[in-house]
C-alpha cells in the first residue's frame, strides 16, 4: 500500500546481507518513525536495529 501511495519510492536488501535500505518521502523524520511504527517486520520483532536520515536527492529519478 505505502508503495501505491507514493510514500515508498524505493526498496531492497543490501548485496552483502547486512540490511536493506528503505527509501520514503515524508515530512519529517518523527514522521519516518511513525510510519514505521506499523511496520510488519518491526512488529515481528524481525528488525535489529534501523537509523533514520534525511536525504535531498539533486539529481536522477528522485529528485524534484
């Protein structure tokens, strides 16, 4: 749903295993964490750890 609306724009584990990034467009970061807050995976207890940064993308598909 969240990919749908819009708020994910992108997604996938890193090659080696490690994680995965999360890319999504929201206000703020507070807002990043509510949004995860609802997270399956999260509430399974599946994740270990997460970090949350801001990005501004100049230039590719991302930007604006």
């Amino acid at each position: 749903d969240l990919v749908q609306r819009g708020v994910v724009k992108s997604s996938g584990p890193f090659a080696d295993g490690t994680g995965a990034l999360i890319i999504v467009d929201a206000a703020d970061a507070e807002a990043v964490r509510l949004l995860f807050t609802h997270d399956p995976f999260d509430r399974a207890g599946l994740v270990e750890s997460s970090r949350i940064t801001e990005w501004i993308p100049v230039m590719g598909a991302l930007a604006e």
